[in-house]
C-alpha cells in the first residue's frame, strides 16, 4: 500500500530522531515571527509596513511548514521550504541592497542575521531532510 500523496513512505520518518527537531525549530519559529508581527502591526504599522508584513508572511510560512512536517506532508513542507529559502534570498539581498525599504528588520532581513542566520539554515536543513528519501526510493 503507498503513502497518501505528499507523504513519505511511512510518514514517521519526517516526525521522528531529527526530524522531530526540525518540527520542533519550525514551530518555534512559527511562533515567535506570528507574534512579533502581529505586535508589530497592532501598534506601529505605519512605521515600516513592509517589514511587518514580510515578517507576518514569514510566520505563516513557518506555521505551514510546522504542520506539513508534522503530518508528514513532504510535497507540501517541500514547496514551503522553496518559499521560504526564496523569501530569505529576497529579501535579505533587498535589505542590505536598499536600507532605506526596511526601516525595521524582517525575520528574513539581511540573511536572518538578526537570528544568527537560522532563517537562511532551515530551508537548506529541511529540503535536505525532506529530499534525503526521495534519493532512496
């Protein structure tokens, strides 16, 4: 019998050893951007709504990773990890190539410097650990 479309075969294989860490980084992720955007925008949109808005969409691409690797979903947490590796490269290269566009930093401004550039690991870390089996197959 094969696995549902867009998971593993098994699907414990994305939510067990380091899988579960990933998991684990990307809800803690989800979190922390959802909420500081959220604060962000209830209390000073007008000074950098762009920043905030990035960061709001970095949160909810982290809440989607969080749940496609959770369920198992590959395809899914796949393309997420794609957008999110593209939203770091754009926007940390638009950051640093124009200042004045981020007033306020991004989780994704210059590379997630502002995060030890954890923002720019996780997709290159997740698509490596989704595609690993993929290989196998």
């Amino acid at each position: 019998m094969s696995a549902p479309s867009g998971q593993d075969r098994g699907g414990e294989a994305v939510r067990s050893g380091p899988g579960r860490v990933l998991v684990a980084v990307y809800g803690i992720f989800a979190l922390a951007a959802t909420s500081r955007a959220a604060v962000q925008i209830a209390t000073r949109f007008a000074e950098a709504p762009l920043a905030y808005v990035l960061s709001a969409f970095a949160g909810v691409v982290y809440i989607v990773l969080t749940v496609a690797l959770a369920r198992g979903a590959r395809r899914v947490a796949v393309a997420a990890c794609l957008v999110e590796l593209a939203g770091v490269l754009v926007v940390g290269t638009l950051s640093l190539a124009d200042p004045a566009a981020f007033p306020q930093a991004t989780v994704w401004s210059g590379y997630g410097s502002g995060y030890v550039f954890v923002p720019l690991a996780l997709p290159v870390i997740g698509l490596l650990w989704l595609l690993r089996g993929v290989r196998r197959s």
